[in-house]
C-alpha cells in the first residue's frame, strides 16, 4: 500500500511538507504544488482524510448552494466545481434553496452546524438584500464565494459573467439583422442580475438611438407559468424578438411560440442565456454562460481562500453569442 513517504519521495520533498500541504497549513509555490500533485496521482495516495479532519479541525467538504436543482446551468457549474475540487481532497454537498432566501439562510446554519470548509453560492434568490448568514460564515472560519450574484466588486469574493456587455452584443446583433422590438423576459424585479440587464438594456437602446419600451421588459420569476404568462405578453405589445436570463426560460418561449404558430426566427426570434446542453440539442441561439469554466475557476479562489492564500477578490468574464437556428 502506498504511503505518505512513497509520495514524499517521488515529488522530492519532506514527508512533512505532503502533510502539511494536504491539510492545508503550508503554502508552497505552484512548480511544488505540480510536483506533489503529479506524485499523488501516480501513487494512487489516498491520505487518510478522516484522521486529518481531527487533528486540523476540516472536514475537507465543500458546499454549493444552488437555487433550483431543474436549471441545468446549476448543475454544469457544479459539476465543473466537483471535478476541481476533488483533485484536491475535498468533496462537496449541495443545498438547494427554491429560489427562497429563508431557504438559503436555512442552509447556511447547516453549513455552520456540520463546520464545512467554504460554501459557494450560485446566483442571487428571491428575497431581501440582508446577507448576514453570509457573514456568519465567514466569522465562523468558513471561506465563502459567490457566482453570478454580483456584478461589479464588493466586500464577498465574486465570481461573475459580464452579462451586461452579453445583453448590449445580443441587442447589437439582433437589431443588425432587422429585428426591431426586442423584449426581456428577467426573474424579479429586485434582483441584482435583474437590475444589471434593466441598466445594461436602457443603456444599449440609447446608443442605437432607440426609444426604452417599458412593456418590453417582464419579469417572470423564473416560474413556468408566469413565463408563459409574459411570453404572450410579450406578443401581444408586438415584440419580434425575445432574450431570456436562463436557456429553460427560452425553452418555455419557444413552446407558447409554436403553439400559437408562430413562425421561429421569421416572425420571432428567441436567445437564452447558459448556452447549456438544452439549446443545444434544440438548436437554439444563446449567451454562453461559460458553465464549465465559471465552475473551475470559482473553485481554484476558494482554494485559494482556504489555503490563506493571496486571493483574487472579483472576476468578471466575458461571454459570447453562439447563434443557432432560432435566430435569422
């Protein structure tokens, strides 16, 4: 069986520096970090975690709290984050909260209550603004780290897509192949995210030279039959183009669409926003909401955080338009 100094011996340093550095309590620079790693996966070593959690005090769990389990963007960015952190020793546990903030509260007292490591929160729920169970985790010695929940910096380290500019590109390229009445389809109206397209919108309009349309900007709560419900909303102000914060928001819109007949992308285009597996097996234009590499890379900061080392403390990325059949 493969010990701890196998893996010293092979990596080409101290029996102490593995322990160490598999607790968490050394920091070594990355080429010995590829060392150790390079080492361990050749080995096989599996440390004996429960042993470590003891004397360190870790659990070596990491949980996510997503807001609903039936967006499949929540469980591609969790799956990214799974697959980084279990090269790492760590396994992680998911809350799911309904897109209620009570519910999240609520997971975040059995954060505290099972002393986990760090938590990662995915997106914004419905609710107030008072993130005080956030900072009960942190003063409790749990790193937390949010996706998609803010999008310009602030006191919680943040990972974000930089929707706004996203939005501004989609309003661009629709208006450039002669749509002209674009509607938005948000989740509520108090939402961060919300308030970041509303600005991003009014903002793209006025540098087109275009009149703001207020009945052009629902909000749908992320509910099936409110989105249905806005969809024909939409329709009836004379909407010929339609962009939705989620790719299972565009899939609703496209289902009233055909019931009505109407005609996709000649009488009504439709985006999404994820670029997730759904739009593409329908083939349906949408924002990439960089799933996979949001997950890794909200991942490699906590890391970070956990190690107590220098953290990057707000990353936005850039996204694109990939355009598919539901569109001109």
């Amino acid at each position: 069986m493969t010990t701890i100094n196998d893996v010293a011996k092979l990596a080409g340093v101290s029996k102490a520096a593995i322990s160490r550095y598999l607790s968490g309590t050394l920091k070594p620079k990355e080429e010995t970090i590829k060392r150790i790693e390079a080492a361990i996966a050749q080995t096989n070593y599996i440390p004996n975690r429960m042993a470590a959690s003891i004397r360190t005090k870790t659990s070596n769990t990491i949980a996510i709290v997503i807001p609903a389990s039936k967006n499949i963007a929540f469980a591609e960015i969790s799956d990214a984050i799974n697959e980084e952190i279990a090269q790492y020793g760590y396994s992680m546990v998911t809350y799911t909260t309904n897109e209620k903030i009570e519910q999240e509260r609520l997971a975040s007292y059995k954060i505290r209550e099972n002393r986990f490591d760090g938590a990662i929160f995915i997106t914004e729920p419905e609710g107030d603004k008072d993130m005080s169970h956030i900072d009960l985790l942190e003063e409790s010695g749990i790193k937390t780290l949010m996706i998609n929940r803010h999008y310009e910096p602030n006191k919680y380290s943040t990972i974000s897509v930089d929707i706004s500019k996203g939005l501004k590109d989609v309003l661009k390229y629709l208006t450039e192949i002669g749509y002209k009445k674009i509607g938005l389809i948000l989740g509520w109206r108090n939402q961060d995210q919300s308030s970041t397209y509303k600005k991003a919108y009014e903002e793209q309009m006025k540098e087109m030279n275009k009149t703001v349309d207020e009945n052009l900007i629902l909000y749908s709560k992320f509910e099936e039959l409110e989105t249905r419900n806005v969809v024909k909303e939409l329709i009836k102000n004379g909407a010929d183009a339609i962009y939705t914060a989620s790719d299972r928001l565009a899939l609703i819109a496209l289902e009233v669409l055909e019931e009505k007949n109407i005609e996709i992308p000649e009488q009504m285009a439709v985006v999404g926003y994820g670029n997730t597996q759904f739009s593409k097996l329908v083939k349906m234009t949408s924002l990439d909401g960089k799933g996979e590499q949001i997950g890794k890379e909200a991942a490699q900061m906590l890391l970070k955080k956990l190690r107590g080392l220098e953290e990057e403390k707000f990353q936005l990325l850039d996204t694109s338009l990939v355009v598919r059949k539901t569109t001109r």
